[in-house]
C-alpha cells in the first residue's frame, strides 16, 4: 500500500512542479504509457536473455508507473470508466507480479497487448478534446 500512496504522491508533485495544464496531462499520460511500454519490452528482453535482476528492474519499474496511471484516476468525473480502468490496472499489476516471479513471456506479451491498446486508444484523446484557447491577458 505504501507503493502505491508513493506513485500517487509522485504524480501529484510532478503536475504541480511542472505546472502541467489540463490540456497537457493527456501528453503526461502518454508519456507513462510511452514508459510502460518501453519497461516491458525492455522485460521481455531480459526474461530472453536470463538477466534476472534487469528484468526485475524492468518489471519493477512498469509497476510503478502501472500504480501512478491508476493514482491518476479521477472517479468522480471518470465514472465508469474510472473503474473500469482501476480494475484493468489492478489485473495488470498482478499480472506483472506474476511475471516476475514465473518469467512468463505468455503473460507478458498478454499484458504488452493491453497497455499497447490503451496506449493507441490515449493517442486518440487530443482529437476528442476541444482546443483550450489562451486569454490574451496570459499570454505576456
């Protein structure tokens, strides 16, 4: 539990250190999911080539960023579909457990298929989301 209030503090203090705008958290969700991948491609690489402690790194590290995506979460405005990813994440977050402890490039490439279709499906967000416009007044 402590993890996961640790992701849920990081993400806080990288939006308020970076002054990340509305429009700009869908990038910053991205980005996570840019690092997601990357993590458990870089796992996959390691289960092959028998480098246990990288890819615990590597799989340590996608949980991280697993826990800090659902930290993210807002359920008042998100609804359903808050909870429908909160239980995704939670799925995936065993899943990786799992893969860590069994080296189960099956599971793995199970879970590549789901981040990697959330991730395609975030890519698309900015098209459906109105252009905010800056007041003049904010732009000296």
């Amino acid at each position: 539990m402590r993890i996961n209030h640790k992701a849920i503090e990081s993400y806080g203090q990288v939006k308020n250190v970076t002054g990340v705008a509305q429009s700009n958290n869908v990038e910053l969700i991205q980005m996570l999911f840019d690092g997601l991948v990357e993590s458990l491609s870089a796992a996959k690489g390691h289960i092959q080539h028998n480098s246990i402690p990288e890819k615990g790194k590597a799989i340590s590290r996608a949980t991280r960023i697993v826990l800090g995506l659902q930290g993210a979460l807002d359920f008042e405005k998100g609804g359903d579909l808050a909870n429908n990813l909160n239980d995704l994440y939670n799925y995936v977050t065993r899943r990786l457990l799992h893969i860590n402890l069994r080296n189960d490039l099956v599971a793995l490439d199970e879970i590549y298929g789901i981040i990697t279709e959330i991730r395609e499906a975030w890519k698309q967000v900015p098209t459906l989301v109105p252009a905010t416009t800056i007041p003049p007044s904010m732009m000296n």
